[in-house]
C-alpha cells in the first residue's frame, strides 16, 4: 500500500488504512484539528472484520503539505487521487466533526464512486439561509470562529501559538474546549483509550504546523464550493442533540435540504458521542461487513 499520493499541483498526502484488504472500503475524513493516526479507534478496527479503513491528512495536519486557499469542495479531488493511488472503484465515505463538511463535499462532487456517505456532528454552510449559524455554539467556538472571520492574520497567529502549545501539552486542546463540553463528552474523553487516542491525535496533527487546523477553518467558514441539496447519494446525518460546537440546528438545516438523507438524532448525546456511534453508522455504510 502506498503511503501516500503526489497530487498533480505538486502536494504530498499522507494515507494510511486498517482492517480487511479485501473488505468494504471506508474513506474516514478526520476531525478539526485531527489526522489519519486518530480518524478510527483500534477497537473498531478489529470489531469489523469485514471493512477496509482508509484516512489521509488533509492538506497542512501531520504528513501531508499545506494547501492555502482550500475550500471544502476540495476535499472531493483529494479523496479521488487517494482512491486512484489505491486502485478502488467506489466506496463509502465518513466524516466526523470538521471531516463531516468535507465528508458532504465527496457525496455531492462524486456521485459516481460515492456509494453512501456519513456526516456526523456537521456543521452547516456558513451562507445557510434562514440558519442563524452561531446560535447555540459554545463560546470557545463562536470566538475562534468571529476571530477567523473578523481578523484572519490575527487569529492565524493565536491558532499557531495554540498548536505551540498543544505539541507540547496535547491536553490543553481539551483544557481550552471545556466550555462546551457535556457531561456525557467527559464521560466520554475520560475513558483511558478514548484520551489517549485523541491526545496522540492533536500532537500528530499539529506536529509539523497549525496550517492545517488554520486552513480547515477559513474553509468551513468560506463558501463551500457546492450545495448540500446537489447531494444524489444516501447520506446518514448524525448527530448528539446536546452538541454545542455543532448546534442541532446545523443538523436540522442539513437535515431538511439533502435529498437522499437518513437524520438520526440522539437526544442525550454531545459531541464526542460520536465515538459510541461510530459502530452503528458502520453497520449502514458497510452492511454486508456488518451481516
């Protein structure tokens, strides 16, 4: 396997998969910040025996090379070269948190290799009509967010002294998130696999620079590069109705405008109630693994 594909404009991707070589295949696309080491827990690996994991760094987190100016329709070409460099004909894609837009952007930019798509705990456009986009979202959020918008060299300085000190103390990425965490998302962060699995995450993430939590950023809050109502393939929407880093709301305007849409909502659940999902949402995407 290939550790990665060298785009046509000269950039470098960093692959890994898991799992079963000859199984179902799943593009997982990681969280904000995040990276491929941290987009799927090894005990999910090994409880489905019949699906082949796929992730990538998306451009400026850990391996991969920067790519100024991306939007999230971006992430559609992207996957495409890493599903050539791997010889896959179609597969189904999955996306978490901040992978959840870029997730959207495969479904609807790749209809013909897109077999079924996840979103979970997705953020809406930042153009979405009638949606009130920062409404419910935790403070922590609606500042890093307002910062980006209002003062981008500004915020791309405190964001890069964050990464400073988050490759030195991952925990204080955790720390500076606390405002928006729900008791179940501390239950959740304070099983030791689940901690030590995201802690090793943001370091990765963010060990060579911060472009790419940056860069992941300014693309969610910039004009996606397609609509979700485009969308033609069967999306399952996700989402913990106590999230406060990506409001119900957001879900509920997705929700309403993709054709092809399975909504769940968990009424008890926060963000990092995704992990516990996650082998349910398998058991949609990879049904014949899941037989």
């Amino acid at each position: 396997m290939p550790n990665g594909v060298r785009m046509r404009d000269g950039r470098w991707l960093a692959i890994e998969e898991w799992g079963d070589p000859d199984g179902t295949p799943v593009v997982v696309l990681h969280g904000t910040p995040g990276c491929r080491s941290g987009a799927v827990p090894q005990d999910l690996v090994a409880a489905r025996p019949g699906v082949r994991f796929i992730a990538y760094d998306r451009p400026g987190y850990g391996d991969s090379d920067r790519g100024p100016g991306r939007r999230v329709a971006h992430a559609a070409r992207d996957v495409a070269a890493v599903a050539d460099a791997l010889k896959l004909g179609r597969f189904a894609v999955l996306g978490r948190s901040g992978g959840a837009p870029h997730a959207l952007a495969c479904a609807a930019l790749l209809p013909n290799r897109v077999r079924r798509t996840a979103a979970m705990m997705s953020l809406a456009p930042p153009d979405a009509e009638g949606l009130r986009w920062f409404d419910g979202m935790a403070e922590s959020n609606v500042e890093e967010f307002a910062q980006a918008l209002t003062d981008p060299l500004d915020f791309a300085e405190r964001i890069s002294a964050r990464a400073a000190a988050i490759r030195k103390d991952p925990a204080q990425l955790l720390v500076s998130i606390r405002d928006g965490l729900t008791d179940s998302d501390r239950r959740i962060i304070a099983q030791p696999a689940i901690s030590e699995m995201l802690l090793r995450t943001f370091r990765e993430a963010l060990r060579s620079s911060a472009y790419g939590w940056i860069d992941d950023d300014l693309a969610l809050l910039s004009n996606w590069g397609f609509d979700p109502a485009s969308i033609t393939r069967p999306v399952l929407l996700w989402h913990g109705a106590q999230d406060t880093f990506s409001p119900v709301s957001h879900f509920e305007w997705l929700a309403e405008r993709i054709p092809r849409v399975r909504p769940v909502l968990d009424p008890e659940a926060g963000h990092f109630a995704a992990l516990e999902a996650l082998p349910d949402v398998l058991d949609w995407l990879a049904p014949r693994a899941s037989a």
